[in-house]
C-alpha cells in the first residue's frame, strides 16, 4: 500500500519520496483515510511510529491554500515539540510545492513578532495552548474559522495541569470542527476527557505494541556515586554517536553536563528554566553532531525527536511506566536497533520487574567488561 492508495495526492507523495518515505507506517494507513473523511479519532500509538505526518499529511489535503484564514490548530505539550512540528509542517510544504503556511505559536516567544508574522494569514497554527488561547482573545486568531484541531501527546494535554487551557482553546472554535486526538498512551482520564470534545470519536487505533521491538532493554547494578564512571566507559567502549542521559531531577541537568564536560566529553544539557535560545542551542548541537551526549528529565523526553539515537541512559530509574516508555521512544526509531541501559541499586532493581510487566518487556541484567557490555553471570550460571 502507498500513500496514493489512502488518499493522499500526488503533490504529497511526491514530497515524501523526497524525504525517503514510501509507504505509510500502520498508525498513518489508520488516521489519514478517517480524517480525510471528517471523522474525530483517538489515535494510540507508539514512539516514532509516525504520529505527526499521520495528522500533517491530511492536514494539508484538508486545507484550502485560497482562503487566508486558520483553519487548523495543533496543540502541543511542549515548546520543543511545537517547534518540531512546525519544521516538520514547513519541510513537507516545500517538498510538496504545496501552499500551506504555518506559524509557530508558543509562549517565551515574542508576541509581537507573533502577531506580525499572523498578518501572513497562515492556515496551520501550532503551538502551546496558552500563547494560542492570549492571541485567540486578542482577536489575532480567528478561531471561528477553524475546522480541525489536533491535539498531540493527549494524555499530558489532557493531565489535570493543561487540561482548562486545552478546553478554553477548544470552546472558542464551532461546533462543526474535527478533533483529532493522539499519543504515544493513553489513560482512561485522558480518553475521557478527550470524548468530552468529540462526536461519536473513531476508537483507539494504532499498534498495540506498546515498545517497538526494535529497542533491546537491559540494566547495570551501581550505585549512584558510580554514574558517571559507567557513563564514561559506555562512551568509551561503545561508542555511541548521539546518547541521551535522563535523571529524575532536573537540578541536576546541568551538573551532570558539567562533569561530563570536565572529562573530555562532549555533552549539553536541556532544561524548563534555560533560555529558550540557550535550549535551541543546545538541541541544535546535539542534532548536528557538534554534542554526542544531551543531559535531560522527563520534561525533555517528549517530543524529543532526533535521528540515530542509539543509547538511552536512565541514570535514576523513572517514577512512572509511562515515563520509562516515553524515554526509550527517542531511540530505536525508524525500525533502527536502539539501546536502553537503566543504572539501579540492589533496592530498585523490585522496579525492573515491576515495569517489564506492566510494559510487556525484558531487562537483561549486564555490566562493563573491557569495554564491552556483558551479560551478568549469576553464581548458579557457573560451572
């Protein structure tokens, strides 16, 4: 199956070919054909399985390139995923030779600047629901005119901290508009809450598995003081090309950065309270190789999409499943082999098993051995 045979136009095609892509994945043969034909849909599935052209590809079929007017909203939990959007949105109208503008709308920005580039008459506005929502009020957006409104990372979009912005965006728009709602997972509470919008929504689609196979999990047995000295041998021994780290507390981003810096290593850290010019910077390094190694917490783990990730390094273990999933999601995509390594003590290894059941994976337990990463053998495993 191609794209063409689900609907979408030669135009788009043509532009994906451009980037490399041929066949739809199985999230985008399910979404594109449903919102091609109006309908709301809740659409789960996994990491880098191709949510965001799943919805930007009918998108662009859906919008009339005449009328200068917004027509489509896309909401996003994060900046940096707002930002990826967009770029994404931009990269496939030229690809395409297709007409479609989009703005990047988030706050931290200036507004000014915002309103300025809106007498463009975008059709597409993605962005974070309470810069959209300030220039909704301000009667910069025109939110009547809007047919479809796409909400991505739904489950923290719809979280008890971003749901009244979400919905304030939504009741500013008609009646008659389409939602389209996805994520990587998806509570009950979310779906819900996500029902409260829609009309007679498409159920949950997508991939069941909820961790690409593609991914090998496994789990070194330190203690905390030792972090640093694995992290060190693991580059040194396995050379990755780009590697994530991700700690629990994000006060300790940037002093985990700067130790890696002091041995030679080159490594960036992203944080909420950075700048968000000194975040691009660091995000634009890490991407173009200058930094092989991006300090993060759970705030940057969504939406956080860069090619050949090959190691993920979970220094303290994830509070939460979900939080785990969404980390091993920046590597292994695209059906490459990707590696996450979690460091626990004797007292958290209970977590491993608690989160290979409940993900439906396996943790292998390994260690450094002259540079290679090695599996444990137990004491009963000898001869």
């Amino acid at each position: 199956m191609n794209f063409t045979d689900i609907g979408i136009s030669k135009e788009i095609e043509n532009g994906l070919l451009k980037e490399g892509i041929t066949n739809p994945t199985e999230i985008q043969s399910s979404v594109i054909p449903q919102m091609l034909e109006g309908k709301d849909i809740i659409a789960q599935s996994q990491t880098g399985s191709g949510k965001t052209l799943a919805y930007l590809c009918p998108l662009f079929m859906k919008v009339d390139c005449n009328l200068k007017s917004t027509q489509a909203i896309v909401l996003t939990p994060t900046h940096e995923l707002a930002a990826q959007v967009y770029h994404e949105a931009k990269k496939l109208a030229e690809k395409s030779n297709i007409g479609v503008k989009s703005i990047l709308i988030i706050g931290g920005a200036n507004i000014t600047r915002q309103i300025d580039k809106l007498k463009e008459k975008p059709q597409i506005v993605i962005g974070s629901s309470g810069r959209i929502l300030e220039l909704i009020k301000k009667r910069k957006i025109k939110a009547y005119t809007v047919k479809t409104i796409v909400i991505d990372e739904a489950d923290r979009m719809l979280d008890d901290a971003n749901i009244q912005s979400v919905e304030d965006v939504v009741k500013t728009t008609l009646k008659e508009r389409q939602m389209v709602i996805l994520s990587a997972s998806m509570t009950k509470k979310a779906i819900q809450r996500a029902q409260m919008f829609m009309k007679e929504p498409e159920n949950v689609i997508g991939d069941t598995n909820i961790m690409p196979e593609t991914i090998e999990h496994c789990f070194i047995t330190c203690e905390k003081r030792e972090s640093l000295v694995l992290i060190r041998k693991i580059m040194a021994g396995l050379k990755p090309q780009k590697m994530i780290v991700f700690v629990n507390n994000p006060m300790d981003i940037e002093v985990l950065a700067e130790k890696l810096r002091y041995h030679g290593l080159k490594a960036g850290g992203i944080y909420g309270k950075a700048h968000k010019f000194e975040r691009k910077t660091v995000m634009d390094a890490f991407r173009e190789g200058r930094i092989n190694i991006l300090v993060a917490s759970d705030i940057g783990a969504r939406g956080l999409d860069f090619d050949n990730v090959e190691i993920v390094i979970n220094i303290d273990i994830p509070e939460d499943p979900v939080f785990y999933q969404h980390r091993a999601g920046r590597t292994g995509r695209g059906g490459k082999h990707g590696l996450v390594i979690s460091f626990v003590t004797r007292n958290e290894k209970k977590w491993i098993s608690q989160y290979a059941n409940k993900l439906g994976i396996s943790f292998a337990e390994k260690e450094m051995i002259y540079g290679k990463l090695t599996d444990v053998v137990k004491k009963h495993d000898k001869i």
